[in-house]
C-alpha cells in the first residue's frame, strides 16, 4: 500500500529545526509545543522511511539526507507563501499582500518612502519587503516583484527598464581636511579608499577600466553596501554611491564627477501570471515611476 505523501505542515516544521538546531528552538519560532513539533519531525522520518537527524551533545545534527531537502522544502514554504498571498489579493481590489526585494541599498535607502507612499494611498495592501543582495527567484514565486540591477533573462517575467542610476565619488567634507581632495583619478591612490572585499561579477562589468579600483588598494574592504555607506557618510575615505542617494546627505561631497561617472541600470520585475492582480500589478507600475524620478533627481 502506498504510503501517502507527507504534509506541508511536516516539511515546515523540519525547516524550523534546520534553522534554529534545535526542537526548542522550531517550536518557538512556529509557536507550537516541543512535543507536537518532535512528533512532526517523527512522521516526516517515517513517512519517508530514514533518519533526518541524529541527536549529539552539541544537539541535533542533520543527516546528508535532510541536507539534501533544504532546497526542496524551501520551494515548497515559497509556492505556500505565494498562494496564500495570491488567496490574499484580488484581480480588481487593490489589496492583499505583495512581496518585494531589493538590493541593501535600494531596500533600505530608497524603497522606504517611496513604500509609505503607495501604503497611503492603497492602505489595503501589506507589503513584504525582502533586502538581499542575492537574486530572489522570481519562477520559483520567492518574491512578487524585484528590483534588479541587470536585465532579466528568464522569458516568463514582466521586466520594465527604468532611468539610469548614476553613481559617482563622495567623501565626508571630515575626511577631505583631513586628507585633501584628489585632483585626478590618479590621485586615488594616495588616499583611503572604501571598496569591496569580493568584486561582484556586475560591479566588474561597470567598472571603467582607468579607474584604479582594486581590492589590494582599499582600506576599508566590506562586500555589505550598507556598511561601506556608514563608513564614507563617517569620514573613513572615498567610496562610489548612488548620486541620487547622496544628494539625500548634504554633508557628501562628490569628487571628479567629469572624470567619473557610472551608469547603472534598473529594472522592476514580475512574473507574467501576476499581471492579473491589481495589487502587484498596481506597485509594479508605481515603483516604476517612483525610481525613475528618484534616478533623475
């Protein structure tokens, strides 16, 4: 007799103990009792006939199967998340729940008003906004909408190609009568520069050829954009940030911006089956017209 296919509530349980390493842990995070939360795990192994930990001093270890699983389970808590926000939405009511993500910065330095704008003028619909500099796949339902810094290639997304964002030099005027302005782009390489500690394959591909900017010549190397804004907006050197977003800080001062400045693109996406509902399509539309202002300011 076929044994029948273990629940999604299972699998959600066996990701909480993989995430927090310890059935304590899981059953804090789901707000469930330890009990049912070990029996939940005791299914799951048995429905699939092998062990999925094993338990150690240092607490439960994962097997190489339930290593093996993550990606699985993790599909299956985006498909469940994408349903219940698609239960949540209407094709003509602009309300239900959209989920979002975007860059560090863009997530986190230029979304946010521009988020509490759309959420007064359509207070129905609650957004889910996730900041991570890793691509959200968008086929697999992780995210609603994406804000990208390159072109989409997977055919079944909605893509709109938006202004430029032009990124340029700053330093904190602190730092520059501490360590005078650079005359040339030559000049860089006596002062203290803040870059990244792995250059990203699309920072390789912007990056102009005579700009001296490589890793060995930083003195501050951080791969979080968020912490390499902190330290110039702190006087500690000179970095690249957006022009727009710098304009926000006054104090900012741009360096050679003849000699230097990058275009970077921008694009708002979405899956193609979400065009039906008003609520992401609606945003879809309105961050559009909100980041291509923002570049152009």
């Amino acid at each position: 007799m076929t044994k029948p296919e273990p629940s999604w509530d299972l699998y959600r349980s066996f990701l909480a103990v993989m995430r927090e390493g310890s059935l304590s842990g899981a059953a804090r995070a789901l707000a469930m009792t330890q009990p049912s939360l070990g029996r939940h795990i005791r299914e799951l192994e048995a429905a699939l006939d092998a062990a999925l930990f094993t338990r150690s001093p240092q607490g439960l270890l994962p097997t190489e199967l339930a290593a093996r699983l993550v990606p699985h389970a993790q599909a299956m808590a985006s498909a469940t998340a994408a349903l219940q926000r698609a239960v949540s939405a209407g094709e003509d009511a602009v309300r239900g729940v959209v989920r979002v993500t975007a860059s560090e910065v863009i997530g986190t330095e230029v979304l946010p008003p521009m988020l509490a704008e759309f959420r007064h003028a359509h207070p129905e619909v609650t957004i889910e906004l996730a900041v991570t500099d890793r691509a959200q796949d968008l086929l697999r339902k992780d995210a609603d909408l994406a804000i990208r810094m390159a072109r989409p290639t997977q055919q079944a997304l909605v893509a709109r190609q938006l202004a430029r964002i032009e990124l340029g030099l700053f330093a904190h005027p602190r730092y520059l009568r501490r360590h005078g302005t650079p005359a040339t782009l030559e000049a860089l390489r006596e002062h203290s520069l803040i870059g990244f500690d792995q250059e990203p394959p699309y920072l390789r591909a912007m990056r102009p050829k005579h700009l001296p900017w490589t890793r060995e010549q930083f003195a501050l190397r951080t791969d979080h954009h968020l912490a390499a804004l902190a330290a110039m907006r702190a006087g500690y050197g000179i970095g690249i940030c957006q022009v727009p977003l710098a304009a926000r800080a006054p104090k900012m001062r741009r360096l050679l911006a003849q000699e230097l400045s990058i275009p970077m693109e921008c694009w708002v996406v979405m899956h193609e089956d979400l065009r039906r509902q008003a609520a992401v399509r609606k945003l879809f539309d309105y961050l559009g017209d909100a980041l291509n202002a923002y570049a152009r300011s």
